[in-house]
C-alpha cells in the first residue's frame, strides 16, 4: 500500500483504513505466528488481525510464543517452542484446504 494515500493524522505507515475496514468475510483462512519479544513487531498486531478475523467470519489460527524474536524463519534450535511452527502450518494448512 502506498503511504502516500494515508489519512492526515494516521501515525501507522501504510494503513489506509483500519483492520475492521480491511478484513471482510469471504477472505482466505489466516495463520498467524508471532514471539512476544519480537522488538520489530508488537504482538498486539497479531491480536489485533485475530480479533479482526474472528469478527469478520474469517478462519483463523494464531500461535504465540514467548520468545524468538522477529521473524524467526524456518529452522530454530529444537529447544525451542517455536521451532514447531512449520509443523502447525503444515497441520493448519492441510486441515484447511490451502495444500488441496
């Protein structure tokens, strides 16, 4: 999206219209997957995408891990929780229809 259709006073780059605005009924199924101590990106958006999906009718999944940072890719230490992500997405993505 470009910031330079961003409303006056919108301090949030690239966000033309809020997420109750942009998610609609009729979206492909979300998975969403994100560290609370991601420095890049609050937590709080993942939240609010799932809160937005949920109230759209839009099928959602959301894992939260407590640490990994911002984005964490493909291969973690298996000490990890997070190294269990691509796992759920396979699972998720399978369950859903998105692999057909």
């Amino acid at each position: 999206m470009s910031m330079g259709n961003r409303p006056q006073g919108d301090a949030r780059p690239g966000n033309l219209r809020p997420l109750d605005q942009r998610v609609r009924s009729g979206l492909p199924p979300v998975f969403l997957v994100h560290a609370t101590d991601d420095d890049t990106v609050p937590v709080s958006h993942s939240l609010d995408m799932f809160t937005a999906c949920m109230a759209a009718g839009v099928p959602v999944e959301m894992h939260v891990h407590q640490e990994c940072g911002h984005g964490f890719g493909l291969t973690l230490p298996d000490d990890r929780p997070a190294s269990h992500w691509p796992d759920d997405f396979d699972t998720w993505a399978r369950r859903t229809g998105i692999f057909g």
